[in-house]
C-alpha cells in the first residue's frame, strides 16, 4: 500500500502547523513533499465540475473552480517554502539490505515478528527507506501493555540490525490496539533524511487519526 502523494502533502502540512504551534525557537520538522499529483488533481476538479451544466442549489462554477485553483496554489507555495527542509523522495540507493527493500520487506518483518501478538499492517515502501507500520494489540483492560510495544521495536531492529528509531501511537477511547511505524534502513547522519522519513511516520499516524504518543 502506497500513499497518494497529494494525501501526503496534504497531511505533511497540517503536521506542520501543529509543530509550528508547538514551539518558536527549536527548530522542528517541518512538513511538506512533492506531488505532481497536485494538478491532476486539479485538471480531475475542473473536468468534473465543467461536466455538469449547475450545481444543485444554484451555486457558481466559476466560484467553485477558483477555490480549487486557490487551494491547489496554496499547497504549490508551501511545498515551495518547505521543500528545503526535507527535499525530495529518495530513491533507493544501489547498495542496502536486500531484506528491506520493496521486494522482501513485508516477509522479512513478519519474520522478524513471529512469536509476537504485533501483525504487520502495511509497508511503505513509496520511497527510501520502507517503513513498516504494525499493529499492537492493546491488554485485556484497553491498556497499552509496554512490553510489547517495546518488544515489536526491539524485534524488527535487531532482525535488520538498526538502531533505535520509530514512531508509536495508540488511541485508548475504545481502540483496541496501536501502531508502530519503524523505518526499515538506518539514514546514517542523512539529516535531510531522516527529517522526511520523521515526517512521512507522523504523517501515517495522522492519516490513522491519532497522535504520536509522548
């Protein structure tokens, strides 16, 4: 599973505004990606509203195709202020761990997860590096139980021999388990990198509708 690029920009910026809120002097990740899906999915807009004669209630399709517009150029000009921040999808590069790429990764962490109550719910391996996003039951009580939590992380790393590294989030008002976004290749001292690669986790938790734990 991959997520749409637009999805992607769309939730990078509201991460960012959260960040910005947050705090004024330490500087944060901020959010943003390239998404040439952005003007398909204004061209899709405009030919969907020009297909219809009105709009039901007698709204203005001229009015409707400038919000789209507007709202298109306002992602294109954050995008473009942002961008330095994160800079581009990577690709991946001649030499890693075969075991992390597209073709293995989703097998080798169910490998590495065997034995544990966590199942593996995607990989996303759009870009370098994959990350894998596993479930995490909570207890009997709705509780997050941290040793498995712990345990997940420990397991996935030590398989891919990584350092320390992901993103956990849990919702306890009636869920019944969290999720774990591990990086499946370590960025080194990439900044750049692992900038983008904390953005793209925190986006995927957001895109499950909670908030990253801590």
């Amino acid at each position: 599973m991959k997520l749409g690029l637009l999805g992607f920009v769309i939730g990078a910026l509201a991460v960012y505004a959260v960040r910005m809120a947050r705090v004024e002097t330490a500087p944060q990740v901020p959010v943003v990606a390239e998404s040439p899906a952005a003007p398909r999915a204004a061209r899709s807009a405009r030919l969907s509203l020009s297909a219809c004669p009105e709009v039901e209630g007698g709204e203005d399709l001229a009015s409707l195709r400038r919000e789209v517009d507007g709202l298109q150029a306002a992602i294109a000009t954050r995008e473009a202020s942002l961008k330095p921040w994160i800079g581009d999808p990577r690709d991946f590069p001649e030499e890693f761990d075969p075991r992390a790429g597209p073709e293995r990764a989703d097998s080798e962490v169910e490998k590495a997860l065997a034995g544990s109550p966590a199942t593996v719910r995607y990989i996303d391996c759009s870009e370098y590096p994959c990350l894998a996003v596993i479930d995490i039951p909570f207890g009997a009580q709705g509780e997050i139980v941290d040793e498995w939590v712990e345990g997940t992380f420990a397991r996935v790393q030590a398989h891919f021999g990584l350092p320390a590294s992901g993103t956990y989030a849990g919702d306890q008002s009636g869920g019944s388990f969290g999720i774990a976004v591990i990086p499946l290749s370590d960025a080194g001292g990439d900044t750049e990198l692992i900038q983008r690669t904390d953005v793209r986790q925190e986006v995927i938790v957001a895109d499950v509708g909670w908030e990253v734990a801590g």
